[in-house]
C-alpha cells in the first residue's frame, strides 16, 4: 500500500513536471466576441502575416490562438467595413500569461522552455470583446463649392441658363 501511494505521488510529480504550468491553468486558444453599432458589418480577421483567418459579419465569437509561432505571441487585425461608414481597423494582442511563471516552481526548465512556448498557452488575450462603433461616411455631394468651366466643358442642359456678361 504504502509503495503503491509513493508510486503515485512520483507518477504525479512526473506528470506535473513534464507538463507546463500556464498549460495546466490557461490555454493555448481563446474565444473573442466581436460586436458593432450598427450591426451586421462586414469583418474580415487577418493574422501578423497578413493572412485571412476569419471572414464573416458582426456579432461574431471565433476562437483566435494565442501563439504565432515558439515563443511567438499572435497578433490579429480586424477590419470592420459597411455600406454608409467608414472602414475601421482595430488590432487585437495579447500578453504574457502570469501562469507562465509557475514554471519556476511547478513545470521546470521543460514547461518554461518548451511546453509552453510550443503550445502558445504562455500568452493570453488582452481582451475577450471588441464593440465598434463604426462612424458614417459624410456625404461630400451636398457641400457648396465654386467650380470654373471653360464653355466648351458646360453640359448641354446647363447652356439655356447662361447669361452674357459682355457682348
């Protein structure tokens, strides 16, 4: 009995050390909700490398990964666009996870150099939601200005409202 429970208590140790602490406690990817006013615009989610990894409309939830690469935390771009707004780009970070720090005492130089860089759970999300509100385009038709035409530039149906300043 009393092997059978030093066994385990080794077996466990092992498991805890071969493991990385901000793996056990975080994760590698997150949900990110994304919301706008109005709704129902365009968006499009690009990677650090310029890839496309999400195209849909809003409100939106899609897990985004935490890691671009070892030791590489991810950075994403989302770009809202509609109909009668301006188009906006907002980026998305993330940031050292504390947990990651753990290793120190629970996961060993094998959690803090290669369990947790290579599952990208040593970073989290800056933030979980992203609510934009998009600003509509001004309509830059109804502004007054003062255009010069030569004759032979004023349309047809304009020529009828001439007048002769000299003769």
């Amino acid at each position: 009995m009393k092997r059978k429970l030093i066994t385990m208590g080794l077996l466990t140790g092992l498991i805890i050390m071969l493991s990385g602490c901000a793996s056990i406690v975080s994760k590698s990817s997150y949900p990110f909700s994304i919301n706008s006013y109005p709704s129902e615009a365009k968006i499009i989610i690009t990677n650090n490398n310029g890839y496309e990894i999400f195209s849909g409309t809003t409100p939106a939830t899609i897990k985004l990964r935490a890691s671009d690469g070892y030791f590489t935390k991810a950075q994403y771009q989302v770009k809202f666009t509609k109909e009668g707004y301006e188009t906006k780009t907002v980026p998305v970070y993330f940031k050292l996870d504390g947990w990651y720090f753990g290793n120190i005492i629970f996961g060993g130089l094998i959690g803090l150099l290669i369990v947790d860089p290579a599952t990208g759970a040593m970073y989290k999300i800056d933030t979980e939601f992203l609510n934009e509100t998009l600003t509509p385009v001004t309509n830059l038709a109804s502004t007054e200005e003062l255009r010069i035409y030569t004759l032979k530039e004023v349309p047809e149906e304009w020529k009828q409202h001439l007048v002769s300043l000299s003769e």
